[in-house]
C-alpha cells in the first residue's frame, strides 16, 4: 500500500501541474480523484497500523474497525469529490472552454500506467480486507478513468470538439460514484452489524439443533467485527438434565466445533439454558 501511495502522489503533482498548464477540466477531475487516491491509501495504511493495536480497557475489541471507518471514509469522499467535479463539467458542457488535446492525451496515458503498476501493487494484498478493497477500488476506478480521459485528448485532437473534456469529465464522476457506493454499502452493512450476506442464519440454526440435547436456539446474532473476521452469539436451550450430570461443557464444545468446521467461525458465544429460562428474558430475538 505504501509503494502505491508513492506513485500515486509523485505522479499527482504531475497532473496537476498539467491540468493548470491546459485548462482541462478532465485533468482536474482525474486531480481530483487522485487525490482521494492518496487520501484512501494513507488513511488505509493508518488504519492497517491503527487495527494492529491490541485490545485494552474500553477498548475490548481493540481499534479492528478502524479499518471499515476507513473505507466508510473512502466512500464519502469519492462522493464529494464526485460531486464538485460533476457542478464543473455542467456547466463547461454549457460553455466549453479551450483545452488542448495532446497534453491531455499523453498525460492520461502515463496516469493509466502508473495506475496498472498500482493495481499489480496492490493485487497482491489480502483482498477479503474491505479496507484493501476500498484502495483497490480508488486505483482500478482511477485507471478506467485515465482511459476515458485519453479517449476525451484523442476526440480533442482529431475533431477540435473540446466539449469532450466535459463529457470525459462526467464518465469519470459516474465511475467514482459507483466506486463510492460499493464502499458505503459495504462498510455501512458492518457498521450497523448486519448479518454477512454469505452466511445463511436458517441454516446455521438448522445445524445447530442437530447437537445431541439441543432443544432449541433463539437470540441468534453474527456480525461481521472486521474484515474476514465473523464474531456469532445464540441462546441455547438445552435439556436440563444436562446440568446435573455435567454434560453442557460437552455440548458447549460441539456447538464451537460445529460451527468452526461448517461455517469457518471461531469466535462464538453460546448461552445455555434450561427449559423456560426464555420466560425470564425481557427481549428475546427469533
């Protein structure tokens, strides 16, 4: 991550400089989204470190979630950027200005090879990290956008027709307004705890009443604590002999096994309870 910040942030001093120099709005927008490149591998990198820390005090969990409030962050702004470059090439479509073709031809071809670099850089990395993820998808959406900006220098100097600028302008908005929304569904779904979309509850349900003595399974949660890590929790109801003769550490074991060899989670917390405990609990969940 922090070789692809190198190039991104040397190569965006570039761009800019080329931007100002021709007038181009499309150079401004590819600008502009580099720099929330920047801004996403340095607060990724931030976060990677940050989510390394151990748990403490308060902090039961540790910083693990800085990683999605970082790729949370990512998106917002990708839709800010998106936004003002979006106002700018309205109204340049409206009234086109000067921009000269050739500058913005071979500057967008050494962005799209820079961003291939990049993308090889970052490919490399642990893809099932939605912090990663969010990276990735500022640098891939980056370099579809140095293609669109290429085609719009190309236009420029075959046809002298500058509204392609702002034309180019606009693809490049919509790419990183997809982009955007990929990361704040994404992150907003771990956030607010939401179930992960690949793991069926019914059928975790279903397995787990398949331990022997298990009579039933309410308040049945998991949530996604970080990327790649699926923390679980149910309330389990069990036959009440099993107190008596020491058997719940047995069925306590084969619901963790379980669920660790079927579903690939480790960290779990089950509750066992006798028949009619769920009579004493004021808010019980399916």
């Amino acid at each position: 991550m922090l070789i692809a910040l190198v190039l991104i942030g040397l190569f965006l001093v570039v761009e800019v400089v080329a931007a100002v120099a021709d007038n181009s709005l499309v150079l401004y927008a590819d600008a502009g989204h580099m720099v929330t490149d920047v801004a996403a591998l340095s607060l990724s990198a931030g976060a990677i470190k940050l989510a390394r820390r151990p748990a403490r005090e308060r902090w039961t969990y540790g910083f693990k979630r800085a990683e999605i409030l970082a790729a949370a962050a990512n998106g917002a702004l990708l839709v800010i950027v998106a936004l003002l470059i979006g106002a700018d090439a309205v109204v340049r479509l409206i009234t086109p200005r000067h921009v000269g073709g050739g500058l913005v031809l071979v500057v967008a071809l050494i962005g799209a090879l820079v961003n291939v670099i990049a993308v090889r850089v970052l490919a490399q990395g642990n893809r099932q990290s939605l912090n990663l993820r969010a990276a990735f998808a500022h640098i891939v959406s980056d370099l579809y956008a140095f293609v669109g900006t290429a085609l719009a220098g190309l236009v420029i100097i075959l046809t002298h027709w500058e509204r392609a600028d702002s034309i180019g302008s606009i693809l490049v908005v919509i790419l990183m307004l997809w982009s955007s929304w990929g990361l704040l569904r994404d992150s907003g779904r771990i956030l607010l705890q939401v179930a992960p979309d690949d793991l069926d509850l019914s059928d975790v349900r279903r397995h787990l009443e398949k331990v022997d003595d298990v009579r039933d399974i309410h308040d049945l949660h998991a949530w996604t604590l970080t990327s790649g890590s699926i923390t679980l929790s149910a309330h389990v109801i069990v036959e009440s002999r099993c107190f008596d003769t020491g058997h719940a550490p047995l069925i306590l074991d084969d619901l963790q096994a379980r669920l660790a060899e079927r579903f690939g989670i480790t960290h779990s917390t089950f509750q066992l309870e006798p028949a009619g405990h769920a009579a004493h609990e004021d808010d019980i969940h399916l």
